[in-house]
C-alpha cells in the first residue's frame, strides 16, 4: 500500500475516534494530585511537616529507594521485574566495606579508598545486573524465578560473610565518607543531588534514546520489536545493568548513614522500589511509563511513611503493610482501566 494511502487511512481512523473526556486526559497527573493532596493533610495534621528541614530529610531518605526505582522502571517497562534489589543493595554495602576496610589497612589515603569504594559499589552492582540479564536472555529463565532465587543467594551470603552480625565500617574511613550522606550542596543533601541528577539522566535515556524507545517496544510487544529487527536480548540485559548499577549508586550512598551492613540492611527496599515505579503510573505488563511519575511515587510514599510517623495514626510497623495496599490497589485500577 503506498505510503500516501497509509496515511490517510490513518488520518481517517483518527478524525473518527471520540475525544477523550476531560478526567481521562487528567489521568497522568493522578501521582502529582495525590502528592499534593498528602502534603496538604500532612501539615493539617502535624505542623511540623511542613517545615524545610522535613522537607529535605523526606527528599534524603527517598533518594536511596527513588534511585532504585529509576533504574527498576526501565526494567518493569521492558517487561520483567527485579525482587533481588534489597537483597543485593545488603551485598554490595558488605563487600564495599571489607574492601574499603582492607583497602584502609594496606596504607592508602581514606580519600582514595572512599573514591575506590563508591567505584565498586557501582561496578559489583552492575556485575550482578549482568548475571541476571544472562540467566534471563541466555538462560531463558522467567525474571521473577531469577531474582526471587538470588534475593536468597545475595542475604545469605552477607549473612555468611558478617556471621550474623555487622560487617562495620573503620572509624577514620567512616569519618571520610561522612560527607556523601551527611554533606551538603547549597543547603541541599548530596543524597538529594545525586537522585535528581540520576533521575534526570534516565528521563533522557527513556524518552530520547533508541535504548528508551527499544525499552518500550519490548514491554508493548516482544515478539512485533523481535520482527522489527531489534536486538531484544541486547536490551533487557543493558536494562538490567541499569538496574544493578542504580542499585550500587543507592548502595554507596546509604553506607556512610549507619557505617556497617547487617542482614537486615535494604529489608523490603524491592517492595518500596516496585511500590514506587507502579504508583507513578508504569504499567505492570510494561510498555508504559515515565521517570518523572516514577519520582513522583518514590517521594508519595516517603511522605505517606513520614506522616505516619509524625501523627501515629497507626503504628509505624504497618508502613510496608500501606506499600503493599497500595501495589494492590493501583495494579487493580490498571486492569480495570
């Protein structure tokens, strides 16, 4: 059919569909409505969230799940899923400060060692991405089977590695690591800083890259991008890299917090993660979704934990029980809809 013809059929078929109404073009803007619909009843109700300081330690503590999110929407928008994130954030935190502890023992500057600490916090976290994105192409196994095996694999071998316990962090390189988490940048936490600039970064790998548009093929249609000649187990591997890398960057950031990796280091950061990409609007069976919604969710739940702790309307052991409503409650409003 000429290309003339093709495009006046679909002229045609687009001047008859019905406009959409207005609450459905709206549609997008539902993380960003309930965001501020949250923040107006937090500072109804404790007057001490609508402060700066709130506001900023809100923004840190987001910054080590919402990295982590960026890097999972990519993977849930392709189609797959990761569960090993926690899990494999609590090994990277581990082996980072053996080696960082072995590196301070050898005589290096404390400088040198944090710069070569927070390079293997990335490097380990891609390398682990790397394994998933091959048992996943190569292997041929499903996604959740992968990743719900190494979720085990990664805590047990930090459990092994600490005996149970810590793996904990040399005072005087602890003290000059203090900075990454502690400092800040124009009033600003460096956690802050790197999560906007990661998250700015993805919104312009996903929406102006071949990558980004190969992402979404695969998540609408495997088999229609495998005919339209792209290389779709290229991609998901890269996506998992991706993902494993944003994994080693949330990693090298939370360390200095608390200075040491226990086994329950990163405890349900997977739930916190999916919760985040999915209340930003990414659809569940992929082909769908933005950064930007993706941070817009990550900061919806941080504010939704913060005000439980600020106004104890329930007990704040039951904030994963809130994440895991609301996980349920988008994933049926999308199959509704």
């Amino acid at each position: 059919m000429p290309l003339e013809r093709t495009e006046e059929i679909r002229g045609a078929a687009s001047a008859r569909e019905p406009s959409r109404p207005w609450w459905a073009r709206l549609h997008g803007l539902g993380p960003v409505v309930g965001l501020a619909l949250l923040c107006l009843a937090g500072a109804a109700l404790n007057a001490d969230f609508a402060t700066v300081d709130n506001a900023l330690n809100v923004l840190t503590r987001t910054a080590f799940i919402g990295i982590i999110a960026v890097g999972m929407c990519f993977v849930i928008i392709g189609g797959g899923i990761d569960l090993s994130v926690g899990s494999m954030a609590a090994l990277i935190a581990g082996g980072v400060i053996m080696l960082m502890n072995a590196l301070g023992e050898s005589g290096l500057a404390p400088a040198a060692v944090v710069v070569l600490g927070a390079g293997s916090a990335v490097l380990l976290g891609a390398l682990f991405g790397l394994a998933h994105g091959l048992l996943i192409t190569r292997g041929r196994i499903e996604p959740f089977i992968v990743t719900l095996g190494t979720l085990g694999i990664f805590r047990a071998y930090l459990t092994y590695l600490s005996n149970g316990g810590a793996i904990t962090l040399d005072n005087a390189l602890a003290d000059a690591y203090a900075p990454v988490y502690y400092g800040a940048l124009l009033g600003v936490p460096i956690p802050v800083w790197v999560f906007l600039l990661v998250a700015l970064l993805g919104a312009l790998l996903l929406n102006r890259t071949a990558f980004g548009r190969y992402v979404q093929a695969i998540g609408s249609n495997e088999q229609v991008a495998r005919y339209a000649a792209v290389d779709v187990d290229r991609i998901k591997l890269q996506s998992y890299v991706l993902l494993g890398a944003c994994v080693g960057i949330a990693t090298l950031l939370y360390v200095p917090r608390l200075g040491s990796a226990s086994p329950t280091t990163g405890l349900l950061w997977e739930l916190e993660a999916i919760a985040a990409v999915i209340v930003g609007g990414t659809a569940l069976k992929g082909g769908a979704g933005s950064i930007t919604g993706t941070v817009v969710g990550a900061v919806l739940l941080s504010v939704i934990s913060n005000i439980l702790n600020l106004t104890s309307i329930i007990s704040v052991y039951l904030n994963a029980a809130v994440q895991g409503f609301v996980i349920i409650g988008v994933a049926f409003t999308q199959r509704r809809r």
